[in-house]
C-alpha cells in the first residue's frame, strides 16, 4: 500500500450496509473527495441513503457551507449497488451490517472472494469480537475495526480496533484516512464496546435498571444526568435513540466478556426488545414518539402529572442555611437571590461573616458579566443576615444544613435544629451520600426532615435531587417542590438509597474508567478523549475525577458499594493507592494528572 504522500489516503472505499450509519460514514467519505460505493440488499435502502445525502448537502448549500457544483461532485462520487461485486475497486472496505457473527462473517467471506489482495476489510461493530471476524478471513492480517458514532457527519470520534492479527500498516492507513476526514482517531484493543460504548453502555443499563425498580420516574433519571453532569441526553431517551434492542445486543457481548453484573443487560431491556418497543425507530421505547422513526416524545400512561395534584405545601418565607463553605455560600444566595430572607449560620459570627463576604464577591461577578443589576446585588445581600449559632433559627420555615459530610456531624447539627427550629418548620439536608433517614432519626420530627441535594456551584447548577425518606410527610415533600421551583431549579423525586440517582449512575461509570486504565486497555487521554468526542460528556471521567477529589470519589464509591453490595462496585485499587498517597487531584496539584501550583 506504497502511495505518494500527496494522494489521499484510500481513494475508492466501499461502504456497506446503507442504514443510519452507514449513510452517514457514505456522506463524510464523499464530502471529503472519496469515490464511495455504497452497497445493500435493499434497494428501498440504497435510495434512502442517496436521498438522505442528497438531503444533507442541500441543506449546506442552503447554509452556505457548499456551493452548487461542490454539491453536484459529492453526489456523483456516490454510488449505490446491491452486490457485494461492486466492491471489487475498493482499496478499503468498511461493513456497517446488523450486529451479528452470521451477517458478518458471510458479509466477509463474499469480500475475501471479491476484493484485491491488499484491500483492507473494516468492520464498524461496537459489540462483536474483531479478532473472531478475522480469524476467519481468508487474509486477517488486513482485517480491523472501524467505529463511527452517530450522527457520523457530526461526531469526531473515530475508534480504531486491532487485534493480535492485524498489520500495522492496516492500522496506520485507517488512522491517516481519519485524521483526513476531520476526525479524532483512537487506537483501542479489541473488547467488546471498546471505550466509549465499554463505559457508555455500562451506565445505560444501570440507568434502565434504575428506572425498572421504579425508584424515580424515567423523566426525573433523565432530568438528573443531563442538569446534574452536563449531558446531552439522559440515558433511558439515549437507549430509546440507539435502539433498545442494539443495547441488549452490545451489553450481551460486554457480559459474556466482563462477567461483571453491571453489564448483564436489566431485564426491561430485554422485555422492550422481545416486544418490538425497540425505541425511536419504532415509535415505542422507554418513551413514545409521535411515529416510528420520530424523535418528538408525546403523552402516554407514563407521562407525570400536574405538580399541583402532590397537594399544598407549607408556607416559606424565612431560609436558615447551616455551615460556610463553598455549597453552603451558594445555596444562601440562590434564595436570597429568590427573594428569601436568608439566615445563614456558621459556627463562629467571623465565619458566617466570611461565608457572606463570599457570596458579595460572587454577586460582583455576576454584575461585571452584565448577569446581574448592582441594585439587585445589593438587595440580594441586604437579605442574608449571618449568624454565629443556629439558634438564630428559631423562627425559619424551612432550615438547609451544607456542612461536612460526615455522619456524625450531620446527627449532631439535626439533634441542635429539632431543638432550635419551631413546630412545623421544614429541615433539609444537603448530603449527597449519607442516608437521610439517619439524621432524620435523631430529631424527634423526623416527618419534617427531606433531602435537598443541590449541586456546586449551587447558583449555577439547575439540578436539586428530593430525597424521601420513608418517614417524610407528603406536606414537607410538596414544601421543598414548589421551594425548587421558586428558586428556579428542577426538582427530581428519588428515594432514600446511595447515590440518590445522579452519583449511583456517575460513579460506577467513573469507577470503570479507572479499571480501563488499571487493565491498560486505554490511556487517561484516549478515554477522556472517546468519552468527550463520542458520548458528548463536557469533561473526560479522568478531567472529572480531579475536580471531584479522588478523596470524595473514593467515599462515595465505598458508599455505593457497601450499600448496593455489587462486586463491580467496588472501587478501583488504583483509586484507593493514589488518594493514600495524598494525590486528591487538583485541589493536591496532583490526582490522576499533574497541575501547576497556584
């Protein structure tokens, strides 16, 4: 495969299997200057993908992104066939068939009879052993992986798969061609899932899971991961997208592999699957759509009702916030900035006076960005009075405590607030690991006591987990409902267990990472880069992991795990060695990667 630096890599690449994917891959090659032979069964297939890149490239010339003939050249450089013989040009091969041995290999065997001897034979699997595939071409040697994400045209991330048979001049040219086509290539070794799906595909059953013990609803799952981490989608409408039935497919795979329970695919997968209800593209999944092949959601049986029928809650106008750290800060702002009056208590008047200095800094921002009024920050502080003690909180309506999240301590403060607080008021706590009912206990009142977990940077994050415990009054549940939305924050209902739902999904996900590493399957920037590029995710699990605190990490996987008793939950070694070195990550300078000193 000797060619002159200045040709493009792989001039003529068959495409086949013309579905979503490989419609999309078919568009990229042809933008980027590809002869593309698109080849499939079905004729009704082929001349969806002509008309969906016909489609696409109208709209960028609508757009300004190409011109007329730019658009007439990309169209004639794609062809459609529905025999496997139009493959016979290729110099690369990429097969994006269902997700079976039996397809592809036959898919294979027909390339062996009909391809050059130096063509390279691509598979686009996200589930299937490469190494099988290959083993069982005529040629292994030029067989490899080639991983695409959806939609192809808009997602970087390319995974490139070798496995113990593949040369590595295959390797080589396939990395160059995506480099080429504008994408960020990673090299991974052959498992099923590979990076990205490996930890993505995790969590998605975790989520379905979740959702099938009915601990919270699959709106309020949904709301929580993409408000609480920043993600596009939540995970049971990303499940809905992908197809519930692929998801089984590819956690089948993962199973079979791992053994690991977190990856044995959760029974409603399969029920959806056996069903039809494979999603978008049947119009039924998790959610339903407005027709198969729709992404617009519409009502169904499962759709949540009105707010207003949880009943009346009771009446708030005066907020103790307890502690004066960062979260504590945060969460006195949002509702002094809300029109609350705000007692905020620490545990000397220097502290609490620090805590508000704090907050007036923070609002200062917000006005030199142009976010906020001088005048409303100056009303927002006017509403925070700072106190040395709690007994400054004799007469709130509902009391929120951010202190450490330490058990102990957090008994101690609810014993002092069921002593300071009138009858009626509302006490909340902000844990995010630590079980409600436990503080909830040591009060004689514990109806009135609910979780409140915001998230940092509290004026910031829209997310605020309801955490119920089996005592809690359906009063003091509506109460801290309609306080969220006062406060213009979205409110998600979960029960009293470990991890509430936005850490018992991110943690285990995190916590997987770290094995990939400890295996070395991946490097940190391989899968921070697969997680980023391919799932969408704002920041890499390892990026993560440091502005957490592996600290905080490492207690709240201890949590989990002694809660849930999962032997996949357990945490990673590698974790627990870097947090007893004291490498705690940004806040240390040093955690997963190294930072400068401030």
């Amino acid at each position: 495969m000797d060619r002159q630096s200045s040709q493009p890599t792989f001039q003529t690449i068959a495409v086949v299997g013309l579905g979503t994917m490989g419609t999309g891959i078919a568009e990229v090659l042809a933008r980027a200057g590809r002869e593309v032979i698109g080849i499939d069964i079905s004729e009704s297939a082929a001349r969806r993908a002509s008309a969906s890149v016909a489609a696409a490239t109208a709209r960028s010339v609508a757009k300004e992104r190409l011109t007329e003939q730019e658009r007439a050249d990309v169209l004639a450089r794609f062809r459609t066939f529905t025999d496997l013989a139009a493959a016979a040009e290729a110099d690369l091969v990429i097969e994006v068939v269902p997700e079976s041995y039996e397809i592809k290999q036959q898919v294979f065997r027909e390339l062996d009879a009909v391809v050059r001897p130096d063509t390279i034979l691509a598979t686009g699997t996200n589930a299937l052993s490469v190494t099988r595939l290959a083993a069982e071409s005529q040629r292994p040697e030029r067989v490899l992986g080639l991983h695409f994400f959806n939609p192809v045209p808009a997602m970087k991330l390319v995974e490139i798969v070798s496995c113990v048979l593949t040369a590595p001049t295959a390797v080589e040219s396939v990395t160059e061609l995506a480099r080429e086509l504008g994408k960020e290539p990673v090299a991974v070794g052959d498992r099923p899932g590979f990076v990205a799906d490996g930890l993505l595909f995790g969590y998605l059953n975790q989520a379905a899971a979740m959702y099938e013990a009915k601990y919270a609803s699959r709106e309020d799952i949904d709301a929580a991961m993409r408000l609480g981490c920043g993600l596009p989608m939540g995970p049971l409408a990303l499940l809905d997208l992908i197809g519930v039935d692929t998801a089984r497919t590819v956690l089948e795979a993962m199973y079979a592999s791992s053994g690991d329970r977190l990856h044995a695919p959760a029974p409603i997968l399969g029920q959806l699957a056996e069903a039809g209800l494979a999603g978008q593209k049947s119009g039924r999944g998790f959610y339903t759509y407005e027709a198969p092949g729709s992404s617009v959601i519409v009502r169904d049986l499962q759709t949540p009702l009105d707010g207003s029928l949880l009943g009346a809650g009771r009446p708030v106008s005066s907020v103790g916030v307890a502690g004066s750290g960062t979260m504590a800060s945060g969460i006195a702002q949002v509702f002094a900035q809300s029109g609350f009056d705000v007692v905020l208590a620490a545990r000397s008047q220097e502290k609490a006076e620090a805590a508000k200095a704090a907050i007036g800094k923070s609002l200062g921002r917000a006005v030199s960005k142009g976010r906020l009024t001088q005048e409303a920050a100056d009303e927002t502080l006017g509403r925070i009075a700072p106190a040395g003690s709690l007994d400054a909180f004799a007469e709130v309506d509902l009391a929120v405590e951010a202190v450490a999240e330490d058990l102990a301590v957090k008994q101690e403060l609810f014993a002092a607030l069921d002593k300071v607080c009138k009858p009626g008021a509302v006490l909340a706590t902000t844990t995010s690991s630590l079980p409600v009912i436990a503080v909830a206990r040591v009060t004689s009142r514990p109806q009135d006591v609910i979780g409140m977990h915001f998230f940092n940077p509290a004026p910031a994050m829209k997310l605020v987990e309801v955490v119920r415990t089996v005592l809690t009054a359906d009063d003091v549940h509506a109460t801290v409902r309609e306080i969220c939305v006062k406060v213009r924050k979205h409110p998600v209902d979960c029960g009293d267990r470990a991890g509430f739902i936005v850490n018992a999904l991110l943690f285990p996900y995190l916590n997987n990472a770290i094995k990939m590493v400890e295996e070395h399957y991946a490097s940190l920037d391989q899968i921070d880069a697969a997680m980023k590029l391919g799932g969408g995710y704002p920041m890499g699990p390892f990026e993560l992991l440091d502005v957490v605190g592996l600290d905080v990490s490492l207690a709240i996987e201890k949590v989990l795990h002694k809660e849930f008793r999962d032997p996949g939950l357990a945490p990673s070694p590698l974790l627990e060695h870097l947090v007893a070195a004291g490498c705690l990550g940004r806040k240390t300078g040093r955690g997963f990667r190294e930072y400068a000193r401030r």
